[in-house]
C-alpha cells in the first residue's frame, strides 16, 4: 500500500510539466522563511529568555502591572 | 514604563504584521473560492462525461494549484510575529489561540493537503467518484481551515468563553462552544468565505472575458462564466447578508468602530447612514481632531434601522464614547480608565502579595477575578487602564481610514453582485461576449474584489484599535520591546520577499492563462 501511494506521488510530480518553476519558488519561499527568517530574526522570545512557564508568567505579569 | 514606550515600535510592529497579513490574504480568498468552482465544474464533468468539461476544470484547477502553492504557507509567518513582535499579547491569549490554531493545523491541513494530492494527481488514477471526492473535500478543507483562524481573529473582537487566570497572566477557556459559536465568529466565517466566493467569481468571469476578447477558447470562456456567474450571484447575495449582520453586531459590540465607520461624532435616534461622503480633518479649537463631512449623501433612518432594525434606535457617536452620555447609560472612557487602573493595581498588589507569602491578602484579592461583579465593573476595562495620564485621542482608531474602508468595500461589493447578474442574464440569454465594453469591464473588475476584501480587513482591524483584544489588551501593552530598527529590518525583508513572490504569482498565472485550457 506505502508503496502504492509513493508511486502514486512520485509519478503525480514528475508528470507536473508547469510545476518545476513553482516548486523552485516553494522550495525558496520555505528556505526563506524556516532557514533565514525563524532561525535568525524571529526567535520566541518568551521560549528563548525564560526557563519555565512560571518565569514567563512572572515577567508578563510584570509587564501588565508596571504600565 | 508605558510612558517611555517608543511609539514608532508600535506602528513598526503593526505595520509589519499589517503587511504580513495583507500578502497573506491576496492568496486566501481565491483559494477559498476557486476550490468550490473547481469543485462544481468537476461534478459537471464526472456527469456529463463530457470532455470539454474536463478540459475546463483542468485548467482552473490549475490556478487553483498555483495560487495554492505559492500562498502556502504565508500565514506560518504571522505566528512567528505572535512569538516576537508580540510576546506579551502571544502569552495572554496563548490558551485560546491554542486549541483553535492546533485543530487547524492537524485537521484542517492534513485533509486539505492530502486531497489536494489526489485531486491534481489523481486524473485516471483513481476511480472518477473517488476523484471527484477528493476535490469537494479540498474544498471543504480550505473552508474548514479558515474557520479556525478567523474563530481565534473573533476572540480578539469579543473574548468570550474564557477567564483570566491572574497567577499565570493568561486567559484560559472555559467554554469552547461559545467561543467557535460567539456570533462574532460565526458572522466572521460566513461573511469572509461568501465575500472569497464572491472573488473567485469575479476572477473566473475576468479571465474568461480576456479569452472571448481574443475570440479564442470561446465554448470555454462560456462555460466558466455561466459556473462562475451562478456562483457569484449566489455569493453576492450571501455577502452582502452576512456584512449586514456583520454591521448589526458591530454597531453593539464595537460601538466606536462602529461610530468610525460611519464618522459619527454626535449620536443620535433615526441616524442616516452616508452612501457617500469625503472627509476634512478639523482641528481648530477642538480637544481632538474631528473629521467633518465636505460633502455627503445619506439614507435616513438607516445607520439606526441597521443596528437595531427600528429608526428609533440611539447610535452612539464619538463623542458620547469618549465622554459619556449618562442619557444613554454610556460611561466615559475617563469612567472606564479609572475602573481599568483599578483592576490593574489589583493584579499587581495580587503579584505582590503572592511574592511577600502574604496569605490573606492574596486569597482575598484573588477572589476578585472570581466575582462577577466585580470582573463586569473592573477588569472588563483592564486595557483602559494602560491609558492613564495619557492623550484620550489613543483610544479613538483612524476615522479617516475606518470611513473611507468601510464605503470602498460596500461599493465595490454591490458593483461585483450587480455586474454577476448582468454576466449571469446575458449568459442565459447566450448573448455575453456580445458587447465588448462588458468584457472591458469584467477584466477591469478583476483585481477589484481583492481591494474590497483588503479594505474590509482594514476596517475590522483598524476600527477596533487600539485594542490588540477588545477593551482588555491595548496594542502598546501586547508588543515585545525590541528595537524598532530590528523591526524595520524585518518589514523590509518581509516587503522584499512578499514583492517578488507576489510578482512570480503573477507571471505564472499569466503564463498558464495564455496558455488557455489546452496548454501543458
């Protein structure tokens, strides 16, 4: 069956004559996004400066209570 | 801290997310769309057996597929922003966004993307019922992945079905019906779904109307006009339902989008709705910029009679949202800035008591988040409270931009289901393609539904600031203090690769459609 739906994906693009462009362009879009973009300039900055749910809490709190 | 907040990160922020979410949603609507169109004509073919029919779904299934592919995707985007550009606001609804955006994404996405597999793939492969399936349940896919998104976009109108949990500073669901069933949510779906039908009609009549132009693939432009048409009508008919109830749950629950929308500054019984109208921004001797009318043609009883279906109902203007009218039993936003610092200063002497071990202090307060009463006149104005000391005219959104928005959308909305009928009459009467000046005019109303749906973003967007969530979080509270240079790096890389994405879009689309329904 695997075997069946591989092929049956596998022969679907290569017969996508128009597709080869599109896939360039997804294939960069993606790159863009997941390789340059998140690694570098969109961190979570909650998950990337607190070591637990209740630091983070804490410092939210701080920031809806110090205005 | 507040008062040293740079302003300038703010609307960086915004912007960028504002930008994010436009580029976003050029690809959205003629997904949503094109997908049911696909889907009908396909079901054409599977019982006609006809193979014009065939070569017909083809070839929109094929813009289908490109639009698909190259919008995918965009939204992850928007997510990454919620974790950077808007941490504070990201923690604070994380629970409710939560549920809604995992369904999404495990439902939602994998239905869509695997049928998606097998409806381009899936020609002579597999059984024609089984085939055509796979098609209708992409569409079904696209729709129900919309819901979720648009369920959570609700919330942010109108939290409601949930708590505050003062100890963790998140909100957390306490009833997930009334969430995905609040009427905000649901109007919010049928209006933008029925509105990206709309679009894919008009795109599909646009389209067709350049082949009948070039007198080339004429039984083609035909046959998609009339699918088109039929969908069209239906979908202007249902649009303009939906935005009329849309209107009705505005003008109470957003009383001052509401007021923006419509530039009413001074409320009144039997209001008039402007059909048409410019704006002057006045200035002089006022507390606050004033937008005044330099011409305007109004429907009377209208603005009233759509809000509260009876003339007699008061519509609340700017000016009794921001200083109250005790008449009307409308508080002022100084009343609702008090209320909001006190329910502040409770959560902060909540930390507080939690900090120093102080048992008592912290029971007795943390009850508070519990009473209802006490929630109703405190914390329901939580966000007002970020407004103490500072300009009332912060809590007013873009008059201008929320007017002119607002009657861009409605014109060009009624334009599209007037000029579906007329395509759809002519059609039947198998005279379009007859008058050339029509087929001008469709091809020139082609991109208009994407500034109709654009603008329609923009007035619920723009309208309900500057609350990021309605009345509880303000937009200066929920950002990440990052520096707005980091952010204008961003927007820029954003702007750049949105731009040649948005052009590549574009090239392949007009490729393939010179192509015509026989090109490989």
């Amino acid at each position: 069956m695997f075997k069946n739906v591989f092929r049956f994906y596998y022969e679907g693009f290569r017969s996508m004559t128009w597709g080869r462009k599109l896939w360039g362009i997804i294939l960069i879009k993606l790159f863009i996004m997941f390789a340059i973009l998140r690694l570098f300039f969109f961190p979570d900055i909650l998950q990337k400066e607190f070591n637990s749910d209740e630091e983070r809490s804490n410092y939210v709190l701080e920031q809806l209570t110090n205005p | 801290m507040l008062d040293s907040i740079d302003m300038s990160l703010v609307d960086w922020s915004r912007g960028q997310f504002a930008l994010t979410a436009m580029f976003h949603w050029i690809f959205v609507p003629l997904t949503l769309g094109l997908s049911f169109i696909v889907a009908f004509m396909h079901t054409i073919y599977v019982r006609t057996g006809n193979e014009e029919w065939k070569q017909i779904t083809k070839f929109w299934m094929k813009l289908f597929g490109i639009n698909f592919a190259i919008g995918v995707s965009t939204g992850i985007i928007l997510e990454f922003e919620f974790g950077t550009n808007w941490s504070n606001y990201s923690w604070f609804v994380g629970d409710i966004f939560g549920a809604p955006l995992a369904i999404e994404g495990i439902l939602a996405f994998f239905l869509e993307s695997t049928f998606v597999a097998i409806m381009f793939f899936g020609w002579n492969k597999v059984s024609k019922r089984f085939h055509l399936t796979a098609t209708w349940l992409t569409a079904f896919g696209a729709s129900l992945s919309a819901i979720w998104i648009l369920v959570a976009n609700a919330w942010m109108q109108k939290p409601v079905g949930t708590a505050f949990n003062p100890e963790t500073a998140r909100n957390e669901m306490t009833n997930f019906w009334d969430i995905l069933f609040s009427d905000m949510a649901v109007n919010k779906f049928l209006h933008t779904i029925t509105s990206s039908f709309l679009l894919a009609s008009i795109f599909v009549i646009g389209v067709s109307a350049w082949f009948l132009l070039r007198k080339r693939e004429v039984l083609f432009a035909k046959r998609s006009t009339i699918v088109a048409s039929v969908f069209g009508v239906i979908a202007g008919i249902a649009t303009i339902f939906t935005g009329d109830t849309s209107a009705r749950i505005v003008g109470r629950e957003q009383p001052m989008k509401f007021a923006a929308m419509e530039a009413l500054y001074d409320g009144q019984t039997h209001a008039p709705l402007v059909a048409i109208g410019a704006l002057r921004t006045d200035t002089a001797g006022l507390p606050m910029p004033r937008e005044d009318f330099i011409f305007k043609f109004e429907i009377p009883n209208a603005l009233s009679y759509m809000v509260f279906l009876t003339p007699s109902g008061f519509i609340p203007g700017i000016t009794d949202l921001v200083y109250g009218n005790e008449e009307q039993g409308i508080i002022s936003y100084e009343e609702k800035i008090e209320r909001g610092a006190v329910a502040i200063q409770t959560l902060k002497e909540l930390k507080r008591a939690k900090e120093r071990g102080d048992e008592a202090t912290y029971t007795a307060l943390r009850k508070k988040f519990d009473d209802p009463q006490w929630l109703k006149e405190y914390y329901q104005h939580f966000g007002y409270g970020y407004y103490k000391g500072r300009e009332l005219k912060e809590l007013i959104p873009n008059v201008k931009m929320s007017f002119y928005s607002f009657h861009i959308m409605v014109m060009l909305g009624t334009h599209f289901l007037i000029f579906s009928i007329i395509a759809l009459w002519l059609s039947l009467k198998n005279r379009w393609g007859n008058h050339k000046w029509l087929l001008w005019v469709a091809i020139l109303t082609l991109p208009m539904p994407w500034i109709a749906s654009q603008t329609g973003w923009l007035v619920a967007e723009m309208g309900r600031q500057p609350w990021v969530v309605y009345e509880l979080m303000p937009n200066i509270t929920a950002v990440t203090r990052l520096t707005p240079g980091a952010v204008q790096l961003t927007f820029w890389i954003f702007l750049a690769t949105f731009t040649v994405l948005f052009i590549a879009e574009i090239k392949i689309l007009a490729t393939q459609i010179k192509k015509g329904p026989g090109g490989k």
